[in-house]
C-alpha cells in the first residue's frame, strides 16, 4: 500500500496508475489524511457486469440508453462548435464592454 498526496498524484498519475494496474492499493492524503483509495476493480466492477446492470436498468425503463455513441461527431463538427463557443465568448465580452460605458 502507497500514501501519495494530491499534488505528488497529480504530477505522476500515469505512474500511479500503472501502480494500480500492477496490483498496488493507492492511498491518496488531503494534509496527511487519507481521503481516497486507488484500487484495481474487482470482479463486481468489470465491463461486462456493468453492461448487465446498464441493460437491466433499461429494460426496467430507469435508463436512456444513448442512441449512438459520442465517437461518431466528425472532427469538423467539433470545430465548428469551439468555433461557435469563442465567438459567443467574443460577442459577450464586446456586449459587457459596451454597457459599461
């Protein structure tokens, strides 16, 4: 087992995780208290119980399943919507200029 604080985690996450992957518990301090644990997923937690479960909770109507997956926005889209998200940023920060005066 590891004590790690958040800072030293943050610098060196991809370490840690490899840690993790190799059977390590991580334990992670908020001024030398212990606040989280990193851990391998146990069996409970694996793809496809977490599959079952998703389908269960659709077939019982509490879950929406999405009906295509994010991956298939082109890049361009993409684009095209941080190019929409600076103008409106432009826009209103002309806008806030303009009222002050």
């Amino acid at each position: 087992m590891i004590l790690v604080g958040i800072r030293e985690l943050k610098s060196h996450l991809s370490q840690y995780i490899e840690l993790v992957k190799n059977g390590e518990n991580v334990l992670i301090t908020e001024h030398n208290r212990v606040v989280a644990e990193l851990k391998y997923p146990g069996k409970e937690n694996s793809d496809n119980n977490v599959q079952k479960i998703l389908n269960q909770l659709a077939s019982e109507g509490k879950l929406i399943p999405a009906k295509r997956k994010s991956t298939q926005i082109s890049k361009i889209q993409k684009q095209n919507l941080n190019y929409k998200k600076q103008v409106d940023w432009w826009t209103l920060y002309q806008d806030s200029k303009e009222d002050k005066f």
